[in-house]
C-alpha cells in the first residue's frame, strides 16, 4: 500500500504543452507513472512525449479515464484549472503553480471540498509513491521504496530529508508536499489520518515551517490519533517576524506562527523533533531500531 | 506588499467610507501651510509603513501652523523600526465620542475573509487578542457569496451599538470586506473607526496590505509602492526572481527552495552562527541567477563567510557547479566560501568544484560548522 498515487493512478497533465508542463510530463513518463493524457486548450491532436493531448479536462477524462491531474498552468489560470478538473470529476488533483492570489484559494479550497475531490498545493512540488507513480516535479531516482510515509510543506527540504532517509536505508512509502502557500487544499492532518490508516507505513516524518498553525493543530491530532512513530522538524527558527520567507505562507505575523510555538506543540504530541534538518534520517533511524 | 495610511484611506474613501481628511506633506513648511489651511487643531503623523509609530514619537498633536512646522520638522527624518519618514500627514484633530477596531484579514485555519469587531478601539488588536481574546468579535465571509447585511449587523449588536450607530456601522465593515476582495488585500484595517463629536462614523487611521500574488491583475497597486520603504537589494533581488530578505548576522547563505533555505539558516543558528540573509535562488539555479544571488549576498559588508547549499534535483549538479565557477570568475570573491552541493550528478559536481581548487561538503551540519568557523576566522 501507500497513499494517493500508486500504479492505479491514470494522469491527466494540465499544461502539458507549457515549459515546465511538458518538460515534467517527460520525467514522469519516463519514472515509469501511468501518464494518459494532456490538456491544452487548442491542443487537440498533438502529442507530448507520446501523450494524447486533448482540449478540455472532460474531453480527456471521457477518452481515457483520467482519475487525478496535476496542473502546470500559469499563477492567473490555475484557479480555473482546478475547477475545471473538479467539475469533469477528477478526485485527485495535484496543483504546482506558485503564486495563485489567496483569496483564489479561499473559494477553490470550499468548492474542492463539497465536490468530494481532494486538492493538494498550490505551489508545492507533488507527492511520489517510490517505484509506481511520480506524481510532481522532484527528482524520482532520491526515493526508494519503504516505511516511511512523508509530509512537508517544502519542496528542496523534502528532497533533502528523502535523500537523507534513502542513504540510511529507510524508504519511503509515499511522499508529499502539500505546499507552502497560506491556503492549501490538504494540510498535515488530512496526510497524517492516510499514513495512520495506512498498513505500509510505519513511521512518519512531517516538516513544517514557520507560519499559520497547521502544525499545532497537527498535534492535537497526533496526539488523540496517530500511534505510529513520528519525527518531525520544523524550518524558520532564525526567521524574524513579518518577513515572508520565500513561501507565502511563511511568515510570523502578530507573534502567531513561530517555529518554537510549533516545535513545543510537536514535542508535546510525543513527535521527536530534531534540532536540524541533518538530525531527521538520524532520529528515525533510531527510532526504526527500537 | 505595503502601503502607506493615506493610500489605504484614499482607498477606502472610494468605497463611500468616511475618512478623516488630510494633506500629505514632505516639509515641514508644506505642513505648515496645511495646518493653516485646515485651521484649528491638527494631528500630525508619521507616514510609514511600520506600527507602533505612536510610541515612537511619529503621531503629535499641534495647535498653530506654527507649531505644525516644528512638530512636523521633529516627526521628518525619524527613524521608526529602521523606516526613515519622508512624509507626514496633517489631518484635522478630531472629537472622539466612542472608538472601535474593524478590520478584515485572511483566516487561514477558515480558509476564508474573517471581519473582526472590538470595542476595544485605537489598540493594537494582536494586544487585544493576547489580553482579552473574548472581546474581538468575528465573522467569516461566505467562500461564495461574502459577507452578507445579517453578519455586520450582528457584529454590531456585539459591539453593543444602538439605533442608528448599528446601520452606520453594518454598512462600513460591508464595505471593508468589499474593499479587501477587490483590492486583493491581505488586511484591511480601520482602527480606530470613531463616532465624531457629530454624531458621524469617521475612519481614523487605515492599513492595507495586498497580497503579492495578486499583483498582476491590481495594475493600480504598483503605483502606491514606495521603494524608500524597501530594503535596496531586496527590491533588487525580487526584479530577478530571487527571495531575498536581509538580517542582522554575517554568514551568507545561498539556498535553492524557501524551505532550504530556513532549514541552511537555522543550521547556521545551531553550530553558533548568524545568517546575513534568507535567500532562495529558485529551483533551476542557472549560472546567471547563481551570479546574481551571489552579488546580492556580497552586496553587504558585513557579510564575513558565504554558505552556498544547493539540492541539485532536476537541475543538475553539474550545471549548477559550471554556474558557480562562472559566477565565482565574474566576482571579486574576498570572503571564504563553504560549498555543499548534492543530488542529480553529484560526484561530476563536485569533480568540477574540486578541480577548480574549491573543497566541498556533503553534510549539510558539517557545512554550516565550517562556515560558522570560516566567519570567526575572518572576524
């Protein structure tokens, strides 16, 4: 098992004709991810690294049932995007594009939800079951298959602790990156509750950074739900208040946000946090041992 | 992205919102001869993007033209919370007969636009919700449909307005959160938002923040920029695509990806260190986006030992070293350079750095020590 992607997932690449749309179809092609088809309106016809690509979402869905999508479209278009996807019946819909305005967010967030489909991102970089579906734009051949499910809201720290965390043998069982924007469509408690329920998984990592309360409401449920073992690590220690640290999301804003708030809720949840990002594949090796 | 009081309240008065009405003045003269204009009382205050301008000395009172010249010639050129004033504004002092807190903001665990109400006017609301979080009062705009005429009138009954204070006020925070959608803000905030001694509602001091995704569909913000608000090379670095934001320490630090980029620093925190600066490349890290993040970095001179962390994913080890060694050529390079470098091609990577007489580290603590020793070394 693992969860969300898996070789049961038929990919729809949203943009698949853009730069970074087609360039990343090509690498999840070539990870070996069932991608079946590609949407760009007025692209009908043409094909893009052997993908069929078609006009609408509901043209592609209904030619080669498509169950989740990941978009690659410009910051202005991507809230249409999702939409799109959503009302052509996609559950899964992975959204890459950085800097789509919040309040965009705040009605695809709602609408996502009462559709019954599930958003993850904007500005994230996807999620990955090793060995059957790269879902995203990180470097496939870091992960290895195994234990360890993954949660983060980063894209580079994530291949950090993944790199890390395959050179000390401990595989992964999925992996994702929810992003790092202020409103997301899944947060850590919707991937904590799958890697809980799921038999594959063993231990979890989870990397928060500064900003919001996610991770303190992450804890809460750790604490009442999650039984497995858990090391965390939260980025943004150094960060000073009301700066935006590259992401969105990522800034102390009326003293609320901060990465001691969040390290202290995770500790008090019975995560083992670890003081650097180097620490996590150390303090989960240990953690498998025992 | 910041603006300034008066343009939030300029902004406000085009939603038909009551403001206090003044004149914005970069001389003590100009304030002066706006005093005297205005007539009667005037309050003066600083125009900048920072808070806590009250307690630093940018708000005053003065009765006379006269007296408006030399308090306005105290407020310009203060420095509050490392913003210079350049500009004042000189508005009518104003009779308050009851005060009270609006604003609307991003609610992020709502996922939605959230009008909050105090009583407790003209204090700085984190304050309020530390002390007294029972006395903000809140409503969340429907994700679809907004705010509706039922919710801004129950956050007056909560305020404990009456008779016509309750329309008066309803009709306000609708048009607050009007504002804050069609603007794109991040806050919009009136505070206080007063009842004149005529009985009026009267919008005293404005904040708005707009949301920098959002700029590119709200032409008319990049006009209300102030550039002197603005750290030089953060502008700079944001015109190349790279997030930059200055601190106080004297470690550098090169990263690719805002998440790294925490994690470098607080690395440098851990082994005893202080970073000079957040600043994240982007994910491709090409030679000519790599020279400029390192001009950006060397750009201070307090800047004693650079870190340069790069995750080399999609963008190949090789290429990024080809991209430092460039970039390294182009610079006049006088502080000690940590380098680690890993991912895709990592060994032809670190082959072409090594070569070049550049030493490499795999381990991103290992790095950050070295860095930190470097740093000490050079002090």
């Amino acid at each position: 098992m693992s969860i969300l992607v898996n070789n049961q997932t038929r990919l729809l690449v949203q943009g698949i004709t853009g730069r970074e749309g087609s360039f990343h179809a090509g690498q999840m092609v070539e990870y070996g991810t069932n991608v079946v088809a590609g949407v760009t309106p007025g692209g009908l016809g043409k094909e893009v690294h052997g993908v069929p690509v078609f006009n609408t979402v509901s043209d592609a869905v209904e030619k080669t049932q498509a169950n989740t999508s990941i978009i690659y479209v410009p910051a202005p278009f991507a809230a249409d995007a999702i939409y799109e996807a959503t009302d052509a019946g996609i559950k899964l819909i992975i959204c890459i594009t950085e800097g789509v305005p919040t309040l965009d967010m705040v009605a695809v967030y709602h609408y996502v939800r009462e559709h019954g489909a599930r958003l993850i991102g904007p500005n994230c970089p996807g999620l990955i079951t090793p060995d059957e579906a790269k879902v995203g734009i990180m470097p496939g051949y870091i992960h290895s298959r195994g234990p360890v499910g993954l949660v983060s809201r980063s894209g580079t720290l994530t291949y950090e602790v993944v790199n890390a965390l395959t050179e000390a043998g401990l595989g992964q069982s999925s992996a994702v990156g929810i992003g790092g924007d202020p409103i997301i469509g899944t947060n850590f408690i919707d991937v904590l509750e799958l890697y809980q329920n799921d038999p594959e998984t063993e231990a979890i990592v989870m990397i928060g950074e500064i900003g919001g309360s996610d991770e303190e409401q992450a804890a809460e449920y750790i604490k009442k739900h999650v039984t497995k073992p858990m090391v965390g690590f939260i980025a943004g220690q150094t960060a000073p208040p009301g700066k935006r640290m590259g992401h969105a999301g990522a800034i102390i804003s009326g003293g609320e946000g901060t990465a001691a708030a969040k390290i202290e809720a995770l500790k008090a949840a019975g995560v083992k946090v670890a003081d650097t990002a180097a620490g996590v594949a150390d303090i989960m090796k240990a953690e498998m041992k025992g | 992205m910041n603006i300034h009081e008066y343009q939030a309240a300029e902004i406000l008065k085009q939603y038909g919102i009551p403001i206090n009405e003044g004149i914005v003045c970069d001389s003590a003269d100009a304030a002066a001869e706006a005093a005297q204009k205005i007539g009667g009382k005037v309050v003066i205050k600083a125009q900048v993007h920072s808070g806590g301008r009250g307690k630093a000395g940018g708000v005053k009172l003065a009765d006379s033209p006269d007296e408006a010249r030399s308090v306005a010639s105290e407020i310009l050129g203060l420095d509050i919370n490392g913003h210079i004033v350049h500009m004042v504004m000189v508005a009518p002092a104003v009779d308050i007969q009851r005060e009270v807190y609006l604003g609307a903001v991003i609610d992020r665990d709502g996922r939605g636009v959230t009008v909050m109400a105090s009583a407790e006017g003209g204090v700085e609301i984190e304050e309020v919700a530390k002390a007294t979080p029972e006395k903000i009062h809140t409503e969340t705009a429907h994700p679809y449909l907004g705010l509706r005429d039922y919710q801004c009138r129950r956050l007056a009954f909560k305020l404990g307005l009456e008779g016509k204070e309750v329309g008066g006020f309803a009709k306000i925070a609708k048009q607050v959160h009007r504002a804050f959608v069609e603007k794109d803000a991040g806050l919009c905030e009136i505070n206080p938002l007063i009842i004149n001694g005529d009985g009026e509602w009267q919008a005293i001091d404005s904040k708005i923040t707009i949301d920098d995704n959002a700029l590119y569909r709200q032409k008319d913000a990049e006009e209300l920029r102030d550039l002197r608000e603005e750290n030089e090379i953060e502008v700079q670095a944001r015109s190349h695509g790279i997030s930059f934001v200055k601190l106080d320490g004297n470690i550098g630090c090169m990263v690719n990806g805002a998440g790294l980029s925490m994690a470098t620093m607080d690395a440098v925190k851990f082994q005893g260190g202080e970073p000079a600066n957040f600043l994240d490349v982007g994910g491709g890290a090409s030679a000519e986006q790599v020279t400029t993040a390192l001009n950006l970095v060397l750009a201070e001179p307090d800047v004693k030992a650079v870190l340069i962390n790069i995750f080399g994913g999609i963008t190949r080890c090789d290429v990024v070293a080809q991209g430092l060694l460039e970039a390294m050529g182009k610079i006049d390079v006088d502080v000690p350079f940590v380098i680690r470098l890993i991912g895709t091609n990592q060994a032809e990577g670190q082959k072409l750095l090594s070569d070049a007489g550049i030493t490499v580290v795999e381990r991103m603590d290992e790095a950050a020590k070295q860095v930190v020793a470097a740093a000490k070394g050079a002090a």
